[in-house]
C-alpha cells in the first residue's frame, strides 16, 4: 500500500469514527476514558495539535466544534449528563498515581 492510499484510508476512518461520535452522544465522555482511555475533547486536542503541526491556526473550541459537530457548550447542554460516583472513581482510579 502507498502512503497517499494508506492517508486516504486512515482520514476516511478517522471521519467515520468523529460521524458514530456525533451520532452517538449517549455514549459520554467519561465512558469513552474509562473503556479507552480518550474522548471528544482528546480528539479534538490531537486535531488543533496536528493542524498547527502544518501550519494552521486553529484554537481549542474550533478543533471541539470540528469533533463535536456543533459548539461544545450546546452538545455539553444537549447531551451531557451529570457522571455516577462508579464513573467517577473508575476514572480516578485509572489516573497515573492513584
């Protein structure tokens, strides 16, 4: 496989991961870090870093509007929910150093 084929098919993989994200928002964050480690809002870090890596400007909340298909504050609103005390401590426990 050729660099350019193997680009396209991970950018095409990444768009199908970030679109089951967007369609999936019962599927919160801390579930995401708890099972895997990383969330929207990691993807969105990874995404402002590799864009100014190539020169783009690009700030946090674009990158998170990018990832979350609307503004952050609005799917925060929309579809958040407020973390169990199980989610929480399985979160902490998973934290270098606890």
């Amino acid at each position: 496989m050729n660099d350019a084929t193997r680009q396209a098919i991970e950018a095409a993989t990444f768009r199908h991961l970030v679109q089951y994200l967007r369609e999936h928002t019962e599927v919160q964050n801390i579930d995401l870090m708890n099972l895997a480690g990383f969330c929207r809002n990691c993807l969105s870090k990874w995404y402002r870093a590799a864009a100014e890596e190539r020169g783009e400007a690009l700030d946090y909340e674009q990158a998170r509007e990018i990832i979350y298909g609307i503004p952050y504050r609005e799917w925060k609103d929309q579809h958040q929910q407020q973390a169990s005390k199980e989610q929480l401590d399985t979160y902490a426990a998973r934290q270098p150093g606890e």
